[in-house]
C-alpha cells in the first residue's frame, strides 16, 4: 500500500538540492572542532578506518530509514510517523518517536546557536583585525571577557537565531533552498582555500601524520564507541532533521545513492576540516592545547594563530565565516521540524510558526548561555526552590555542579539521540513490511537484503551498546562479569 504523495511545504528543486541540505544539516560544528581532534588522538589512520565502518555499517543504514519514512509520510516527523502507522496498521504511539526527535532537535538547537553567535561575533572580530599581533594570553583572555559577559553572548545567540528564524520562515524554496545553494559552495571554497594556504606555509607532514598514521594500539572499546557516537551526530540522525528533509525530496531520487554521497561529502569536508587545522596547530606548537574535547578551542587557538600571520585578517575572517555557515546550515535543519509541525498541526503560517518556535529555542538558549557564564545546575535549583518558598536544594548530587550546558549535551547526545535511532531502526526493520520498504528504496535484491540486515540487527545493537557506554552501564556491567 502507498501513502498519498502530497507536501504543503514544497519540494526541493531536484536531487541536488536535497543532497546541498542534506549535507549542511551534518556538516556542522561537530566536523570543524570535534572530528579533526577525535581522529588526531585516537589513533588516526585506525581510527579513520573504525569510523569509516561506522558511517556505512549504522550510519547509512539509519540515513535511508529517515530519509525513506520522511518521503513515505510527506510531513514533519511527527505527523509522518502517526501517518505511516496509521496506513500500515501500526500502533499509534510511533508519532511519539517524531516528537521525541523534534524536542532534541530544539534542545541541541539552543546551545548550538549560543556557538553560532560565537562565531558571528568572531567574524566581526577577526574582521576588525583584533586578534592582529595578540599573545597567547592576550586572546584566551578576550575569549574568556567574552564568554563571561551576558549582554554581548545575549545579542550574538539572539542574532544567530534571528538569522535561523528569518531563512526557515521563507519557506523550503525561497528559505531553506535558496540559503544552502550559495552558502554550501561559499563553505567549500573557504575550506578549499583554508587548506591550500595551511599546506603550503603550515607544518603538513606532523598534520598528516597525527590525523592518518595508523596506530592500532589506539584502537580501544572506547575509541569505537567514540566513533559510532560521532558518526551519529555527524549525520544529524535521530532527530527529525534528515526525515523532514526527506520529507521534501521528489519519488524517483535513489535513496541509497543519496545517503551515500551526503555521508561521503561529510567525511571528506571533516578531513579537510583536519588538513586546515592542524598544519597552523603544528606549526605554532599548539598540539599539547588542541588535544581536548571544547568548542571554545576553536575561538581561543585560531585568533592567535591567524594574529600572526600577514594575511590574518582575511585568513582569519574567511575561517570564522566558515564557522558560521556551517552552524547556520545545521540550525536551520533542527528547526524545520518544529516549524513544520506547528504548520500542519497548529494551523500557523510559516513566519508566525518559524517566530514562535525560534522564541521557545531563544528562551532555552539563555539557559545554556548563562551556563558558559558560569551558572550551574545547583545555582538554578536553588534560584528555582528560592522562588517556590523553600530555601535548599531538595538533596545534594555531584551532577549539581555541572552547567545546563553539559545537562542537555548529556541528555540528548548521549541519551536521547541513541534512544530515537534504535527505536527508527526497530520501526523501518521490523515493523514495516518488507515489501513496503522495498517498494519504496527500490533497491536490487541483494543490495535491499544488506540494508534489511544492517537495520534489522547491526544497527539497533550497535547503537545500544553505544548508549550503555555512555551512560556508564557498560562499565559496570563488564565490572560485574569481572567480578
Ligand atoms: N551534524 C551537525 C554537526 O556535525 O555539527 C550537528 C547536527 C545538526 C545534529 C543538525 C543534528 C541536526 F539535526
């Protein structure tokens, strides 16, 4: 049986274009400041080759789940989802999964745009030729004033939502198209341009020994988890983001195809990513600074290294204007599902949709912004338990003295985004029926029965274990068999 093929929303000009968003939803943050430092320290060449199996083995399996019920519902996550069920007789509590994946989506939205306002603000910086001539010192101690002050992060996390909000409310042709055809080229030549000036005047033989030399001793249980938990976020799965750009793609683009080139694409601009950074890295010495999991590196190594290079304030702008529309094109795929769900159920038009729901993430965001400011969970207990009338925190954890920030990092990367991927492989590889899913990959035999397989067993019991892990629960349980 298939379902009715109509969007309210539009549709993308043609294949390409859905490769374009499809790409600027993963290729984000997480390419330009974890990946190249992930693969540096944990084993390079081997860790490549871990990573590699992952993306195929979990990623594109998910990757055309997503993309295939997106298509099958013709609608946000939410109502494709109660759709699909509805039609194939399954339980209606599977929209659940799609509102699940529409509040990580805002969740990881709201620190993910207090970062984008980071690097508006440093464009203008670099721009302004600030960073020109800094000390080490010198420009940890300007992020650090920077970070620390509300008014300025309040008005750079409102502008990059602002931005977020005016491209989604224009609609899928003349917001989400339009925005990803100029920036996603705009991206690739500054990184292009990146890499051509670091391998030319930067140290590029320790780079490229310490991002693909391969070092197997490395490779540990828990670089393999890393791998699969990057592979995941990379690709932006589990949130809705690719099932409601799926949601907009014509019947006879080659879902396979597509998943495979969007994956391909995220790792090369990753590597590239890696081939820009860490020839300035090495050749100022910073390798002992870079080795750490932080967002906030980013901002507090490359004004340094761009301070002291004659072409700094071009170089440095064009990287910082990278940053930038990296975050923009993955912001704007986290917002679409709410938008389009506040369209569809709520009756809104797409600008009052796109204001409400870029309100509520802005809100949120401020949480996250005071976080890097310094307040943590046991500030906001007690300011909370203040205004109720009780004067304490309930009861004392350790885990109060963690920032929100790392609450909802927790809470969605590492709890919620492996939940909705498990239940997204249960749903495509168990309950809908084969000749459904196989009708609508259109597939060769062999290559449907790979994917069936992958989504049916690898994928679930890979992800699950990664959630173990994170949680800690592999840790004890391996305790307990020791034991
Ligand atoms: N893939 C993005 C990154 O690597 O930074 C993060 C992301 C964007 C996750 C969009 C999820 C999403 F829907």
């Amino acid at each position: 049986m298939t379902t009715e093929r109509d969007t309210i929303h539009g549709e993308w000009a043609g294949r390409f274009t859905f490769f374009l968003a499809a790409t600027g939803s993963a290729v984000g943050l997480g390419n330009l400041w974890k990946f190249p430092y992930v693969a540096g320290s944990s084993g390079g060449g081997s860790f490549l080759l871990v990573y590699l199996l992952c993306l195929f083995l979990i990623g594109l399996p998910l990757m055309m789940a997503e993309i295939m019920l997106g298509r099958m519902g013709r609608r946000s996550p939410v109502n494709a989802l109660r759709r699909i069920s509805q039609i194939h007789g399954h339980s209606r509590l599977w929209k659940w999964l799609g509102v699940v994946g529409m509040l990580i989506a805002c969740l990881i939205l709201s620190y993910y745009s207090v970062i984008g306002g980071w690097a508006y603000a440093y464009t203008v910086r670099a721009a302004s030729g600030l960073f020109m001539g800094q000390t080490m010192d010198g420009v940890v101690s300007l992020f650090a004033r920077f970070a620390s002050d509300a008014e300025h992060l309040l008005a750079w996390h409102t502008l990059f939502m602002l931005t977020t909000v005016m491209v989604v409310s224009r609609g899928v042709k003349r917001g989400l198209e339009f925005a990803v055809t100029w920036m996603m080229p705009v991206l690739l030549v500054i990184l292009v341009v990146l890499v051509i000036y670091a391998v030319r005047n930067a140290d590029v033989y320790n780079a490229i020994a310490f991002l693909f030399h391969p070092d197997f001793h490395k490779i540990t249980p828990d670089v393999v988890l890393t791998a699969m938990g990057h592979a995941f976020f990379t690709l932006s799965l589990g949130m809705g983001a690719i099932m409601v750009y799926g949601s907009y793609i014509g019947q006879r683009s080659s879902i396979c195809g597509l998943s495979s080139a969007i994956i391909i694409t995220d790792t090369m601009i990753a590597i590239l990513a890696g081939l820009a950074i860490f020839p300035l890295v090495f050749s100022f010495q910073l390798e002992g600074i870079m080795i750490r999991s932080d967002p906030g590196l980013l901002f507090r190594i490359f004004p340094y290294v761009f301070g002291q290079m004659p072409a700094g304030i071009l170089l440095g702008t064009l990287f910082f204007v990278l940053l930038s529309i990296a975050a923009l094109t993955s912001a704007i795929s986290l917002l679409e599902p709410a938008v389009a769900w506040l369209v569809e159920s709520r009756g809104m038009t797409r600008p009052h949709a796109s204001a409400w729901a870029g309100f509520c993430v802005w809100l949120l965001g401020l949480v996250s912004m005071l976080s890097f400011t310094g307040l943590n969970l046991r500030d906001m207990l007690t300011a909370v338990s203040a205004w109720l009338g009780h004067y304490s925190p309930m009861f004392e954890h350790k885990f109060y003295s963690q920032s929100f920030f790392t609450l909802i990092d927790f809470m969605t990367a590492k709890l919620l985004l492996p939940i909705s991927g498990i239940l997204i492989a249960i749903y495509t590889g168990w309950l809908l029926k084969s000749d459904v899913s196989k009708q609508e990959l259109s597939m060769s035999n062999w290559s449907y029965q790979c994917w069936r397989g992958l989504i049916r067993y690898v994928t679930p019991v890979a992800i699950f274990v990664v959630l173990l892990n994170a949680t800690g629960a592999l840790a004890w349980i391996i305790r307990l068999i020791n034991n």
